[in-house]
C-alpha cells in the first residue's frame, strides 16, 4: 500500500514538443510531404490540428477534412477508406522515422527539469503518439544526450490512444504508482491534456515548446514579447479549454508548479 498518498509519486512527459523538438515540427513536416506524395495538398495548419493522436488516427483525422476529402474523392473518384488510411500510414512510419533525427534537439530545461524531478524521488514515465518504429530512432537519440525515462508507452502498443487514459494506466503499472492524483502528465497537446485528465491524473500544458503555439525555438524568439504575448494568450486559451490545470511556456518552468501540487495535496486536494 503506498504510505505517500499526499505527495507526487510521478511526472509522465510526452516527447515531441514536450522534451524534444521544439515546435513539435518532425510530425508535422511529414503528414504535409506524406499527403503531398498522393497528390493531396494541405496546409501546415491542418496537419498540426490533430497533434497528439496516433499517427493513424491523425492520419485518419485529416482525410475526414471536407477540404482534404473533396481533393481526395476528385483525384481517386471514391471517398477514403480504411484501407487507404493503412496504406498512407504505412506509407508514414518510414518518412517520419527519416527525418525525426533532425528534430530530436532537447527543449531547453529540459534534462534540467527531468532531473530536478528525479531529485525530489520522482519516477519519469512517456508516452508519445509516435509508434514504436519511429520511437526506435528516438529513444536512441534521446539516451545518447542523457535521457532515459523509467518506461515507454507509444500509440499502438494499446487498443487505443489518447485522449483515452489507457497508455497512462499502462505507465501506472510499468512504474508501480497509485493512486492516479500522486501523478503528472506534461503534454503540450489538447489531446495529451485530456490524456491525464482522464486518467484521473494533474495535467500541465506547454504552451510555447510544442504544437500549441507552432512554432521553432528560432521563430518564437524572433518575435517581440507583443508577439509572444499573442501567441502565449492563444495557445493558453487552447490548453485550458482541453482541461489543464496549469499552463506553462515549457518544462523548464515545471518545477514551481509541482510544488504547488504538492501543497495542494498536502490540503487534500485533488485534481
């Protein structure tokens, strides 16, 4: 039986946009080249709108499109399939696997942030909408710079993904915590949000480093702080609405919040 049920036993981190990749842009970058290979032209913000899916279920988000599917149904004279959503996936793995190692610079704060957390006798837990191929590349990477969290859970390896809390009771077991308020998900995604919400974790969205604002580490810091301003406001608002409980630009301000957890479930709150 855990004796710490008024502490943080876990901080669980998504990857790109959350650890890695600022902007979260290797995905992106290849959902627009994958649909462009068969003749289907669609905008970088449509590809970021279903972040934090399955790749499959991204896939299968974006054919849904009117716009994408009118394009779709006029080139191949019939509406999309199961079957074609398999073959662009299968298509995918191997594109997005090519060019992730491009994007696997760590965000800044980051390994910071992990080990602050595992100074306080925090277990790290991931999870990622990448699969296991592209995850193969990443995770390699990622421990070469000095990351490796306590286990890995990647879209496929369960019945179904986020937003559904099955890859986080997945973690729960592979890392032995419980109960599920003694844990923290860090996404920077609507859908990694609703991830730990409904898992009955606290949940933290990243505003500035992954998909909700978009953008580069380069693009955000050429903005003035009118600018960042616009982009925070936005992005925030998104996170919220998905149900975070706090919103921070990065990881790199993770620590102040965990102690606000921690006092709060000292008071015997919960999320």
């Amino acid at each position: 039986m855990n004796q710490h049920q008024d502490k943080l036993q876990a901080v669980v981190f998504d990857w790109a946009g959350t650890i890695i990749d600022f902007g979260s842009c290797a995905p992106m970058g290849a959902f627009v080249r994958l649909f462009e290979k068969f003749g289907i032209e669609i905008s970088i913000a449509e590809a970021r709108g279903p972040m934090g899916l399955a790749k499959w279920d991204h896939i299968k988000a974006l054919s849904e499109l009117p716009r994408v599917a009118a394009q779709w149904e006029a080139k191949n004279g019939k509406a999309f399939t199961h079957a074609d959503i398999d073959h662009l996936y299968d298509v995918f793995t191997p594109m997005n696997a090519a060019v992730v190692p491009d994007f696997c610079d760590f965000i800044p704060g980051a390994l910071d942030a992990v080990k602050a957390a595992r100074a306080r006798g925090l277990k790290i837990g991931s999870t990622t909408g990448y699969n296991r191929p592209i995850m193969d590349v990443v995770t390699k990477i990622a421990a070469d710079g000095g990351y490796v969290p306590d286990n890995l859970v990647c879209a496929g390896d369960l019945v179904a993904g986020r937003p559904t809390p099955l890859m986080m009771y997945r973690t729960f077991a592979d890392i032995g915590v419980w109960p599920p308020y003694t844990v923290v998900k860090v996404d920077d995604t609507g859908v990694g949000v609703q991830e730990g919400i409904n898992a009955g974790t606290w949940s933290i969205g990243l505003s500035i480093s992954g998909n909700a604002a978009g953008l580069t580490l380069a693009g955000w810091q050429a903005l003035d702080a009118a600018g960042q301003q616009v982009v925070r406001d936005r992005a925030t608002a998104e996170l919220k609405a998905a149900g975070a409980h706090y919103v921070i630009d990065s990881v790199a301000d993770l620590m102040p919040v965990l102690d606000d957890i921690d006092a709060r479930l000292a008071r015997g709150e919960r999320p």
